[in-house]
C-alpha cells in the first residue's frame, strides 16, 4: 500500500506537470518506476486527476459562474473534446495505452513534440480569443489534443502547440488548454470510477482523499503561477527541460 510520502510525491508531480507542457504521465511512470509505486492503484490516479480537476474548476470559478456570457466559448471547448474522448476510451479499454507506458516511447515523444513546441512557440501572433476562436480552430487543438494519449507527448504541450500554431498568443493558448482540460479530465474520472465500480475492489480511504488535497493545492499554484509567468516569458524553459529530460531517457534505454 502506498505511504502518505509518495502520495505526496505523486501529487506534486500529477499537480505540477499537469498543466505545464512537459507531460504528467511520463512524470508518474518514471517516478513510480524509480520509487517501485508497485501498489500505485486505479483509485489513486483518479484522486489524483480528480485533484487537478477542482483546482482548474476552483481557479475558473468566476468564468463558469457566468455561463450565459461564455456559452459559445464553453460550446466550443466542448465541441473540441469530442475527438479524445472516443479514442482515449477505446485506448484504455483494451489495454493499447499501457504498451505505450514505457521509457523509449516516452523519451522520442518527449524529444520530439518538445521540437514542435519550440517551433510552435516562435510563431508570429495574428489571433486573439474574442475574434480568432473558430469552429475551425477548437477542432484542430481538439484532434491534436488526441496525441496526447501517448505517454510524454502532454495534453497541455500540444494543445498550447497547436494555439501557437494558429497564431494565438502564449496566455490564450493556456487558457484554451486549461478550459479543455476540464472535460478531458472529467471524462478520465468518469471513466475511472466506471472501471473501480466494475472491478469492485477499490474503496474510499484516507489516503485516496490526501491524494485529492495534494493534487488540488500543487495544482492550483501551478496554473496560477504558469498562467502569471507566460504572460512575460516563452516558453524555453520548459522547451530545455523536455529535451534534456528525453535525452536522458534516451541514453537509458540505448546506452
């Protein structure tokens, strides 16, 4: 069973990387293999997600309060979570993503869609959210938003990729990839417990609601400071530390 400390260590790592672009799930499988988390279990990482979920919902409160004003854009956001949902779901329920849970795959993806991140985030900004956030637009950061089922590739790497790609600034390919995250990661949650309630092995305890207050506090300082740090800064130090992190992995597995 897992110890209050690495519930604490997995909460920081779901909390921190979920929302910058540098991959959460690659992060929780390096780590767990590291640490051996052998009895990391399916309710812990719906805690965990869950987590994130509050903390991305409490830190949008004001903008999903007023429904009536952002109900296009909230129409939006989910017309552009269609494409994950289906595939996630067949990816997970016959067990496809776990053969891609393994260092190699993590290291290319993370080497190579860090690349297009650095690519992406030189592009000139011609969009803004209130004139620029198409149909068109939400479906093409929604189908991109599909790669990120492969483990080191990030949801919000390559849905903040993608914005930059259609030329919307740093803060509002964020804030597209935040609003998208609540549907992704309500889906993952569903899905989550569908699957403990099936199994009927797992049961509420104290360490899985440690695990939702962890995930909750690392994740709202994230989005609040990465949000407030975008504003004035690209994005290569997230760039450097992909690379370098996927070029270690890298030397592991082939050296």
């Amino acid at each position: 069973m897992l110890s209050s400390l690495e519930i604490l260590i997995l909460s920081a790592i779901q909390g921190i990387s979920e929302f910058i672009p540098v991959s959460s799930s690659s992060h929780i499988v390096l780590v767990s293999n590291y640490y051996e988390f052998a009895n990391q279990n399916l309710l812990i990482d719906i805690c965990l997600h869950f987590g994130s979920l509050l903390a991305i919902i409490f830190y949008f409160r004001k903008d999903l309060l007023n429904f009536v004003k952002n109900r296009i854009f909230f129409l939006k956001i989910i017309i552009g979570t269609i494409p994950i949902i289906p595939i996630g779901f067949m990816l997970y329920q016959t067990g496809w993503i776990n053969e891609l849970r393994n260092l190699e795959v993590i290291g290319w993806t993370g080497l190579i869609f860090g690349i297009f991140l650095f690519i992406s985030d030189k592009m000139e900004v011609t969009k803004n959210m209130d004139a620029g956030f198409s149909n068109k637009s939400v479906i093409i950061i929604g189908l991109f938003q599909v790669l990120s089922l492969v483990p080191g590739v990030s949801r919000s790497g390559i849905t903040i990729t993608s914005g930059r790609l259609l030329g919307f600034n740093r803060f509002d390919s964020a804030k597209i990839s935040f609003f998208l995250s609540i549907p992704t990661l309500s889906a993952a949650s569903t899905l989550g417990v569908y699957n403990i309630y099936k199994e009927g092995s797992s049961e509420l305890n104290f360490l899985a609601i440690i695990a939702v207050i962890f995930s909750f506090i690392f994740s709202y300082f994230t989005i609040a400071f990465f949000l407030k740090f975008i504003r004035s800064s690209s994005l290569n130090i997230f760039i450097i530390y992909r690379l370098v992190l996927s070029l270690f992995i890298l030397g592991v597995v082939y050296l």
